[in-house]
C-alpha cells in the first residue's frame, strides 16, 4: 500500500510539474519578439534525424568493391533458389556506384547503392560522410566476449521496437527520453520560445522526448490546429463561443488541469508557429520536384522530401520564434526487407536519396542565406542486416552503415573501418550480423559536441558513453 501511494504521488507530482510548464503562455510577447530579431544567423544549430524504420540493410547500400570484397559479397548474397540479392558492379546497367573516399582503407575501394547517385554528388563535394558498422553498444565488445556470453549487451537484440528504443534512448521500449530530447534539455535556455526545441515532422518519437522538455509534432500542413474554437458553433456566434473556455479554463481535478494545460499549450503554440513558419511553394519553401521510383521509373510526391520541406518551413522562423538550437526528426518506413529486397530497397533509397538532395539545396539558399554549416542531418535505423539472404531478403541484423549530411561534416570520407564482407569473419555473430566497431552513443556524442553539449554533461545524454575511450569520432567541423 506504501508502494502504491508513493507511486501515486510521484505520477500527480509530474503530472503538476507539466501542468505548470504548460500553463506558462506561450504567445511571443514583444519582450521575446525583440529578442528573437537579435539571434543571429551564425548562432543558429539545427540536427535532423532521418529514422529508417525497419532496419536498413546496409550490405547493398556501403559496398566494398575490391576484388577480394566483391568475391565474398557475391557468393555471400546468393539466395537459394539460385539467384541473387547482390548489386550489378560498376559499369554495368544498374551497377553500384564508386566513390573515392580521402581517407584509404588498407587498399579497399568503395560503392554506393545505385539509387543513392544524388547522395554520391553530395559525397563527392564533401558535404555527406559515412559512418562504417556503427550500431547499439553498452560496452566495447569482441566475438569471443559475445558468443561467450561474457559481454554487457544491449537488451533485447534484434527486436525492432527495442532496438528502435535503444537507438534512441540508450534503453529498451518504455524508455522516456530520447538523446535527441536531452539535449534539447540541456540547451533549451539558448532559446527565448522553448515550445520549438523538440519538433517532429515524422509521427511520435522517442528521439525528440526529453525529461522537461516536450516534442512539438508537426503535419505537412503546418502546425496542427485545435478546430472551431473560433467560428460559430452549433449556432452560437463567434463571438460567444466558449469552446476554448471549456477545453483550457482551469479545473480543480489535477487529471482534469493537466488536460486543460496541455490544449492551452496547443493552441498557443499553433497560432505562434503558424503565424511564423515560412510557406510552402513560390515564396516560402520550394515544393520537392517529384523523385522517379527506380523500378517502375514513374514519378510520384516523395513524402520524406515534403517532412524535410516542412523542417525547412520551421528553420525559417528561426528568428521570428527566437531559437537558436532545434533538433528535428524525420523518418521513413519499409526497411524491414525480408523479401523482394532488391525491388523494395532501390525504392526506398531513391526516395532517401532524392530528400536528402532537396534539403541540402534548401538549405543553401534559404530566404537568401546558406545555413548548410549550421544544419546537419543523419541517418538512423533499428539495426542492420544479415550478409546472408534468406531466401530473397535479410533477416535483422546489428551493425550498419550510416550517413552524416551538412555544411559543417569533413565529408568525402569514410570514418571508422569498414569491416570484412561476406561470412564467418570476426565480426560475423552468424549469418553475416555485424557486430559493431562503434557505438551510437559515440556517433550522438559526436554530433552532440557540434551541437553544443558541454563535455560533462555528455554522460546525461548519452549514458553508456563512459565506456569508450573515443567519444569524438571526427567527423564534423
């Protein structure tokens, strides 16, 4: 019974802490819009995440082409019908694509995914790098450790929402905050307006969540609105509606406040937002040009580009909204390719690709300022792929490669080494499950350095980060 009133009073002790939060006006009055005019443009920083729901097979997207590697990856990637999964090589319709990294690796040579040529001109400016075999770690870990089950793990490998969590937050599904959220925790005081620190255009993250702070999710739309508050109602004319009265006015009951709360902080911070947010199409943000699906070569909207469009919109009223550090999440699915994994990846990366492209161009140019060194995007997923296919697709892997986007990445390279291809090598935990060389909370901190994070207070962040003797990986400016 004791167990249970405490319980009961830490959930209203929150549950009062997020209605005072939220009870705060939200409204820019013009003591914030003065202070919004003086952020500087210099002093802005924005992360963006691209999720890759599902588990990304990284084996057709980063390709090591000497010959050695593409032997093993062609006799790896057979599927048992007799076919294969493996990409056509360089020079041949549809082949991989090669990109030359500044950095050699042991007399290796390299490819993208022939769906990623918009990706591979970004490479090759050195503006985008990859990250080799970067996955969920608690600790350094070898094979020997693994198989002998001797090694702290991650919990609940393979499993996608876990894994989906881990990548995120450092723990298993139920976790609270994200690493994407804690640092909107720790850096939230570098913006007059809060609300804006944590936004998702790509659905409920656990990325963006943090101890105080809230995410703010976004439709391709704009903001999303609380409908009817102010025309007539029900034959009650505008001017004597009282719905917005009835759905924030304080309550005595706490469950009943914290409710009212909440919906005063949505329609506050709609009618900041909207008024603020840069417009899609001639004369605010650009529309995405239509991407052309690689199998069936028509072209269709791409919705990842239209989440990114919608990031941009929101980066344009950095000023108005007075915010200097923003962390963004986007995502896609259908990674999951157990199947026709040929046909469905080449889809998903042209569409991957195609954003990407579109945000850099954004970015270059937007409202006549290059924000590309102050906005940087990343890749993200459950984990990898096995090597082996299992039919004609992959099962879920561990390790997988990723790619880091913007002005401010030492691009051109490939950092971290790129792990042996094919089966049975000292990185293969079975089937050609890559076990990682580096973790995510080094990629994070990392970024998280660029950021802002102070080095102390990265261990709030990223938890299991005191375990590795590298936390600054090196690839941004």
């Amino acid at each position: 019974m004791t167990d249970i009133l405490q319980n009961r009073r830490r959930f209203l002790g929150s549950l009062l802490t997020l209605a005072g939060s939220a009870a705060a006006p939200f409204s820019l009055n013009l003591a914030a819009i003065s202070a919004a005019a003086a952020v500087e443009a210099t002093d802005y920083k924005a992360l963006v995440c691209l999720f890759l729901n599902g588990g990304n097979d990284q084996g057709n997207t980063v390709l090591a082409t000497d010959p050695n590697s593409w032997s093993a990856y062609g006799a790896a990637r057979l599927t048992t019908d007799g076919g294969t999964i493996a990409l056509p090589s360089a020079g041949q319709s549809g082949g991989v694509l090669p990109i030359f990294p500044q950095t050699t690796q042991a007399g290796r040579s390299f490819a993208l995914h022939p769906s990623l040529a918009p990706l591979k001109q970004l490479f090759d400016g050195g503006r985008a790098a990859i990250i080799a075999n970067v996955g969920t770690l608690v600790q350094p870990t070898t094979k020997a450790q693994f198989l002998a089950g001797t090694a702290v793990l991650p919990p609940k490998l393979f499993s996608h929402n876990d894994q989906q969590s881990v990548w995120q937050s450092s723990q298993p599904e139920g976790a609270r905050s994200g690493w994407g959220g804690r640092m909107a925790d720790i850096l939230a005081a570098s913006n007059s307006n809060a609300t804006f620190s944590s936004v998702s255009a790509g659905g409920n993250a656990l990325f963006l969540s943090g101890r105080t702070i809230n995410q703010y999710q976004i439709g391709s739309e704009g903001a999303v609105p609380v409908l009817n508050l102010d025309g007539d109602l029900f034959g009650v004319p505008a001017a004597a509606n009282p719905l917005r009265s009835i759905v924030s006015a304080p309550r005595t009951n706490r469950f009943e406040t914290e409710h009212a709360a909440v919906v005063a902080r949505a329609i506050s911070a709609q009618s900041t937002l909207g008024g603020a947010m840069l417009a899609a199409g001639a004369g605010g943000v650009p529309d995405p040009t239509p991407y052309v699906n690689p199998n069936t070569k028509a072209s269709a909207v791409n919705p990842l580009a239209v989440q990114l469009q919608t990031v941009a919109r929101i980066i344009g009223a950095r000023s108005t909204l007075g915010v200097r550090r923003q962390v963004f999440y986007v995502s896609l699915s259908g990674f999951d390719t157990h199947d026709g994994q040929r046909q469905r990846q080449a889809d998903l990366l042209a569409r991957v690709a195609h954003a990407i492209a579109y945000f850099d161009g954004v970015m270059a140019a937007l409202q006549g300022t290059d924000l590309r060194k102050n906005v940087t995007l990343f890749t993200a997923s459950d984990f990898g792929r096995t090597f082996a296919s299992n039919g004609d697709g992959t099962d879920h892997g561990w390790g997988s490669h990723h790619f880091i986007v913007g002005g401010a990445v030492k691009g051109n390279n490939i950092y971290g080494t790129f792990p042996p291809v094919g089966l049975g090598h000292e990185l293969d935990i079975g089937g050609g499950a890559l076990l990682p060389s580096l973790s995510v909370d080094q990629y994070g901190a990392t970024l998280a350095t660029w950021f802002g994070v102070p080095a102390a207070q990265l261990p709030d962040v990223f938890p299991n980060i005191v375990n590795f003797s590298q936390q600054n990986l090196g690839f941004m400016g």
